[in-house]
C-alpha cells in the first residue's frame, strides 16, 4: 500500500469537527499508515481518546507526564518521530498560540519540536474565522513554513453557513498522500542523484554589436537556477554554466562557471561534457551572432544601420553528437505554434534523451518570471503536461523525470 510504514502524527484540538478525525485515522491504518495522536485537554469533550486509541492502535497522548505509573510523555522525540504532523481540526485558539510560540499542553510542545512539515486543517465559526487576528495568526504560520489545508464553506454548528468547516477527512487523506508520495520521490531523486556529475546551464548569451551594445533575450536564467538548486540538494555535484543574470547560487555542491556570449557557452560545454553524466540545456543561447563586432561605439548618425548576423553553433547538436550511452542529455524548446511537433524533431534530431517544452502561449509562464508550464517530451514519446507553477516545483518535476531514466 501507498502508505504502508509511513508515520503519521495527528494533533485534535477541541472542536465539533474533531468527531471526524476518526474516520481519518481508519483509513491510514487501513492502508498501512503507523498513526499516534495527540490531544488537547478541551478536544476530549468532543472525542474521547479511548475512540482514538482504538482505531490508531496506539496510546492517545494529551499530558507530559502519567502521574500514576512515572512516564513522561517525550515531546521531542514524538516531533522527531513522525513523516507528517497533521493538526486537525486547529481552532483559532491553537492557532494562535502556534503563531505566537505559547506552548501550554503538549500538542503545542510537539508543534514546537517537529522536524517534520506541518499540516494545520483550521475549525471554527464564521465570524472566528474571517477575523483580522486570525487572517494574521494563519498567515503568520504559513510564514513558518507550515502548510494550510483551507476551511470550507458550508453549515456551522452554530446554524451560520459561510466558511469554517474542517476540511472533510476525504480532503486530508488527499493531502497526506500526496505530501508522502512527493516525499518518497524525493528520496528516490536523492538516490538517483547521490554522487552524480551534473551539467546545467542557465540564462541568455549576449553577443556584443560594438563594446557597448549587444543582442540578447529575456531570459532570467531562474529555470537553469533553480534545476541547479534542485539537483544539488539532491546530492549531484552541479557545474552551473550560466550567462549574464542577477542570480547567485549559495549552494557548496555548485560549481558557478560565468560566460557571456554563445561563442564562451560553447567553449565552457564542450570542456566540460565528457565528465558529466547529466547535462541540462535549460540556457536561451543565441541562434545568431554579428559577424563583425565593431571596435569602438557606434555612433548614431540619422540614417538605417544594418548588422550581418552568423549562425552560432548549435551547442546542443554538438553535445548529442558525443553523448555516450551512459550520459543523459536534456534540452529545452520554446514554441509559439505546432509545439509538440517542433519539440519532438528537435528532440530526434539533437539526440536528446527529455525535451522540456515552454509555450510562449501560455500566460504567466517563461522568461523573467518565477513561474513556468511545461511539457517534458521523451525519447519513447511519452508526453506529460504539467500544469503553471513555480519553477522550483518545475525543477523538480524534471529532476524526478531524469530520475526515471537513471
């Protein structure tokens, strides 16, 4: 099962939506799920742990210490132990001592030590919900790091119908699951990527006109940024070929190499290819190049100025030439009509392994911004269309792609 020795912390608050959890908490067992719970004091009135204790199979936690037989309740290690920590349903009490650090019962003490993401699930009336403190409280926690599963709309214990309700049990086993397949994914990448010699190369080329002026593109070099980001917290040792862009890399696994025209991007490839074992084109190289670079500034003189441009080489052409069967080589397309078409000769033509296709139609993706949708194309024509989201999550979409094939 999907689920099967995955550690699933749960924390109740005291709110009528608590009764659902139990329905919850069979379904992770059912599947495989190891599930422990802990308790507020007030979210027994709602649900008794007995109920809980049962289902999970596990004792329900809600003291630091059981006075009668001299245990204590170890918060540190219960935040350490778990895969996920679910706090459902929160109240806006909980919420706010959360956002404040205030740690007066031990689900609180546990939030506080997790080591592990954070789901809150909040529960409470409408006017509660849409006040400004507790806007600010789940703001604030998000800030953190921690992960809102939103309250819905419907009918209130109280008889008002507007949003409040807990999230339905159905909604928060969608989520887990999905949390802990991204999670084992990411496990696999690490293992895919551990000691691998990775190639990525990022941002525009400029190609110098006279000493002042140059032709160049929009791009940002963000997508090439985050693939080396992604794959070097995989454990890949990333060289970053990169051309001119307001990015820095920080992290130690990546070497940063700095070029500014397609000639330099060429050089630095070529030197660098027989060592890899992946190489990503992500970069927007130049397809054209003056053909004489004027010495000195050119000056305005009223009349029509023409430039001769030259094809530059086709770095990617060049590099799926060498390729060996042991490296795994990914180029980038962008297309503004007959797109998977174009992509897919592009990606027979280059002898590419993934072709990562961008669409120019597409709003709020490509160049400058911090978003992208693509296609990932592969070599045994299979097609996978992602759907607009940050280009760190994209990152990861290629990387668990390359994964795939490694």
């Amino acid at each position: 099962m999907e689920l099967s020795g995955k550690k699933i912390l749960i924390g109740v608050c005291g709110s009528i939506a608590a009764y659902k959890i139990t329905l919850l908490v069979r379904t992770l067992v059912k599947e495989g799920a190891e599930v422990r719970l802990v308790m507020t004091e007030a979210a027994s009135d709602f649900i008794p742990a007995l109920t809980l204790g049962v289902l999970s199979k596990n004792p329900v936690l809600s003291q630091f210490t059981e006075e009668k037989n001299g245990i204590w309740n170890n918060h540190v290690e219960l935040g350490a132990w778990a895969d996920v920590y679910l706090i459902a349903p929160v109240t806006a009490n909980t919420l706010g001592k959360m956002a404040h650090g205030i740690c007066d019962n031990l689900l609180l003490a546990v939030y506080l030590s997790a080591k592990c993401p954070v789901y809150f699930a909040p529960a409470m009336d409408l006017d509660m919900h849409n006040h400004p403190s507790t806007r600010a409280n789940i703001k604030t926690l998000e800030s953190y790091g921690n992960r809102l599963i939103p309250a819905e709309a419907g009918e209130l214990a109280s008889g008002l119908i507007g949003e409040g309700r807990m999230a339905e049990p159905k909604k928060l086993h969608e989520v887990l699951v999905a949390h802990l397949r991204e999670h084992s994914q990411k496990k696999s990448e690490e293992i895919a990527f551990t000691g691998k010699k990775v190639l990525v190369t990022a941002g525009p080329t400029y190609e110098a006109i006279d000493p002042v002026r140059f032709i160049g593109n929009h791009s940002s070099g963000k997508m090439g940024f985050a693939l080396a980001d992604e794959l070097a917290n995989a454990g890949a040792d990333v060289t970053l070929i990169t051309g001119p862009t307001n990015l820095q890399a920080t992290h130690s696994n990546i070497e940063v190499v700095s070029i500014l025209s397609a000639e330099e991007m060429l050089h630095a490839c070529m030197e660098r290819f027989p060592g890899q074992d992946i190489v990503i084109m992500s970069a927007a190289v130049a397809d054209y190049t003056p053909i004489e670079v004027a010495p000195n500034k050119i000056k305005k003189k009223g009349a029509a100025l023409s430039i001769e441009l030259k094809p530059t080489v086709d770095i990617l052409k060049e590099l799926g030439t060498l390729k060996k069967e042991h490296q795994v080589l990914v180029g980038f397309a962008l297309e503004t009509e007959n797109e998977i078409e174009h992509a897919k000769g592009k990606l027979e033509r280059k002898n590419l392994d993934l072709i990562v296709l961008n669409s120019l139609k597409d709003e709020g993706a490509g160049f400058g911004g911090d978003q992208n949708k693509v296609t990932i194309i592969g070599k045994d024509n299979n097609i996978v269309e992602y759907k607009l989201k940050p280009k760190a999550a994209v990152a990861r979409d290629i990387a668990n792609a390359i994964s795939e094939l490694l």
